[in-house]
C-alpha cells in the first residue's frame, strides 16, 4: 500500500508511534521503519527520504529540518558503512550528535544495559 500511496503523489511519513506502552525505542524504530520500507521495495534513499525529509515537509518545517544543508538545524548519526546502499548499515551507528554535542553510541548503549528492553 505505501508503494501505491506514493505512487498516487502522497507524502508517506515513517517512525515509531508510541503507544504509551513503553514498547517504542526512539531511535531503533526509526531505524527498523526505514529498513522495513526497503523490504516493501523503496529503494534505500527513498526510505531515509521518507524517514527524514518527509516529516518535516509534512510540518512546514523542510527549510529548517529534515536533511542537512548550511543553515539548517540537524541531530545526525554516523555510521559505519552506507545505508544508501545497504539500509542494514543504518543499525551501525558509531556517533549520535544531539543538539551540537556528540554522543558515543557503544557507551550510550553500555550505560542502559540490562535496564532496558533487550540492550
């Protein structure tokens, strides 16, 4: 359905929904809503558009936000590897950065272990 939806000229938005469960892991279920749109057959770029860019020209805000360009505001990760062309890599983050300051993704995870779902 999402490939006719955009297909049809819709702006398909992806990420977690949090439920007020506590089962939604910002972060990791952004990362599995991208993987999962390039198993429905969007090619790796098109799901991090629609994972990024399309959440913020949904809001208006795609001059502000929502991909990286001079004068735009941005939290970002690195990676090892390329998602463009292998979405698997997106799960290979090595630094966070949140409002300007980086944050090391192993010591962020070591930080929560055993206290916190499966990490």
């Amino acid at each position: 359905m999402e490939r006719a939806f955009v297909a049809a000229g819709g702006l398909l938005l992806a990420g977690p929904d949090p439920t007020g469960a506590g089962n939604v892991l910002p972060g990791f279920g952004d990362q599995r809503a991208i993987e999962l749109l390039v198993e429905a057959g969007f090619t790796p770029l098109e799901a991090i558009r629609i994972g990024t860019l399309n959440g913020a020209t949904y809001l208006g805000l795609e001059d502000r936000i929502g991909s990286i360009a001079p004068g735009k505001h941005a939290d970002l990760i690195v990676v090892r590897g390329d998602p463009s062309r292998n979405i698997a890599d997106i799960e290979n983050v090595e630094i966070i950065f949140k409002d300007g300051v980086g944050y090391d993704s192993a010591a962020l995870l070591a930080s929560v272990k055993g206290r916190y779902g499966q990490y």
